[in-house]
C-alpha cells in the first residue's frame, strides 16, 4: 500500500518534470548562457596578465553568470509563452518549502559556487600534467549536472548531453590550448550541442503538437 500511494505521489511530479524539457526550451536557455561563458573566457585569455583590464574580467565573473542566468530565463520564458503554453498547456508540480529550506539551499550554493571558483581560479594558473585541467573539470562538473537531471526526470537525451559534456570537456583538454582559451572552446562546442538539441526538440515537438486553429466567430 505505501509503494503505490509513493507511485501515485510520483507520478505526477515526474510527469511536470519531463514536460519543463518537452519543448527544448532548457537546452536553448542554457546553451545561451554556455556561450556567454565562451565569450568570457575568450576576454579572458585576450586580455590576460593586461592590469586593470584582466582584474575587472577576474572579478565580474560572477556578474555574468547572473546576468546570463537572466537572459537564459528570460528565453525559456519567451519561449514557452510562445510555443509552449499555446499548444499543450500549463503544468507545474511544486513542493512546499519551508523557509529555513530555502535558507540552508541558498546558503549551500553560494559556499559551493565561492568553492569552485577559488579552486577554479588556482587551476586555471597551473599546469597539470601536460593537460588543461579546467576544461575536463568542466565537462565533468556539467556532466554530472546533467547526469542528475537526466536520472531525475528519465530523459534518455539529457543522459546523451551528459556524456557529450564530458567527452567534449576531455578532448579539449587535451588539445593545449591553455586554460582560458580551451575553457571558450569547450563552452562554445557544448553551447552549440545545446543549441541543436533544443531545436530538434523544439521541431519535434511542434510536429506533435501543431498550433491551435481558433474557429471563425458564427454571425
């Protein structure tokens, strides 16, 4: 009896899931913000070891981040509101939260992400052993990120982008291009991969799920 009533209780959270990434809206969203990074670490490496210019870029890392976290939003948000909701809907699964939850959470991500990057930051300086470790960490830090979501919401593509993540990640490290430069190429090539996966899905799902034809009003 408790393993069908937590089947039923699951259900339909998983169902609201799958249905966030039905459109391809997450992997467009998140591909933009891949190549805002791409673009930043191009500045990066263009500017390196250049006084004010490379300690501005140093420290706004964060300030784009956010910033391509809003446009990233604001796109998915476009996006549904204009293919998505006018064709299958609007669904939406949320637990309840508490307000202590919602402190330790934010609190557990600004320590995780100040880690990163104070490692991050002495990684991107040193060599290690005939590799540029940045972009393998890279493509296994967003691997398991994709990994997790995949493994969340059963979604055979997002496990697919996982593995490209890291097998894109390996590859450039690989390739010595330096630290800046092959952290630019890996979010430009996994950015791209984002980017063709959401419009497949995106083309795929219109198909499935054609525009609505509003009737004539009757006279």
């Amino acid at each position: 009896m408790n393993m069908n009533t937590e089947d039923l209780t699951l259900k339909p959270q998983r169902r609201a899931l799958q249905y966030f990434y039905v459109d391809g809206a997450f992997e467009f969203g998140f591909g933009l913000l891949c190549l805002i990074l791409a673009l930043y670490f191009c500045l990066e490496q263009r500017f390196a070891n250049t006084g004010i210019i490379s300690a501005i870029l140093d420290a706004s890392l964060i300030l784009v981040l956010l910033a391509g976290d809003a446009i990233a939003n604001h796109v998915l948000r476009w996006w549904k509101e204009r293919f998505t909701y006018p064709r299958t809907g609007y669904l939406a699964y949320r637990r309840p939260q508490s307000k202590s939850y919602r402190f330790w959470r934010v609190l557990l991500g600004a320590l995780t992400g100040g880690l990163v990057g104070a490692v991050s930051a002495i990684l991107l300086r040193r060599p290690f052993g005939g590799m540029d470790v940045m972009p393998a960490l890279s493509g296994i830090l967003l691997g398991l990120v994709f990994m997790f979501l995949a493994w969340r919401v059963s979604l055979l593509r997002l496990y697919l982008l996982a593995i490209l993540s890291i097998l894109s990640g390996g590859g450039l490290a690989f390739a010595r291009l330096g630290n800046f430069l092959g952290l630019s190429a890996f979010y430009l090539v996994f950015g791209g991969i984002l980017l063709l996966s959401g419009l497949v899905t995106l083309i795929r799902y219109l198909r499935q799920n054609p525009s609505p034809i509003e009737a004539p009003d009757e006279q």
